[in-house]
C-alpha cells in the first residue's frame, strides 16, 4: 500500500505560481509513475502531468510550458511547478501514483483546492 500526502494549494492570482508537492510512504511499486491529475468543479479528473521513475515526463496540451514536474525517487517525492497560472486552473489537483505492468497498482491522495482569480 502507499499513502500520498499532497501540500502547497491555495489562491493565486492569475499569472502568479504555485508549487504542489506530493510525499509516497509505504511500500512504493516497482517502474511507478508519479503525476497529478485535476478535477475542475462539475468536471472529470483530467490529465495534468505525469513522470516515470526513469525521468520520463509527460504533459496535457493545456499546460503549453507553463507546468514543470519533476520527482526524487530517493525521497519518493514529486513537486508540480506551476507558473502563469489562469482561473481556468481552478481546480482540486490530485497526486497519483500508478504502475502500468503486472501487477497493475494505483494510488490517490486526498487532493488539494488550487484557486486562480482573474
């Protein structure tokens, strides 16, 4: 099992940043893949980033450079940069962990309410 902690929401204003960390304990799987997802109120939960033990990142289209993720296997960390913010950011951000091969696992936090004002 793995329990995820997420921290650093809040209100911005737009064109400000935020940095969203996410702490794994417990027991983290094998060639796993930390990310963060969002869920825009009355929305599904979206895409926003993810990236590989090896380093691998992957981006949604909506980011557009603006978001940098990046993670410390070491401490099983990962942090979402987020800069140029806009209020259609507005939304609970969400720290997964994953692992696409069997055995499949996958992990969520609790989320954390990130507001953007115009």
């Amino acid at each position: 099992q793995v329990h995820l902690v997420e921290s650093g929401g809040g209100l911005v204003q737009a064109g400000g940043s935020l940095t969203l960390s996410c702490a794994a304990s417990g027991r983290m799987p094998g060639a796993s893949v930390m990310g963060w997802y969002r869920q825009p109120l009355g929305k599904q939960r979206e895409l926003v980033a993810t990236v590989t033990s090896g380093g691998i990142t992957n981006y949604a289209d909506f980011v557009q450079g603006r978001f940098t993720i990046s993670r410390n296997n070491a401490k099983n960390t990962a942090v979402l940069q987020m800069d140029n913010l806009k209020p259609e950011d507005t939304a609970v951000y969400y720290c997964n962990v994953h692992r696409n091969i069997t055995p499949r696992e996958n992990y969520w936090g609790q989320g954390t309410q990130v507001t953007v004002s115009s």
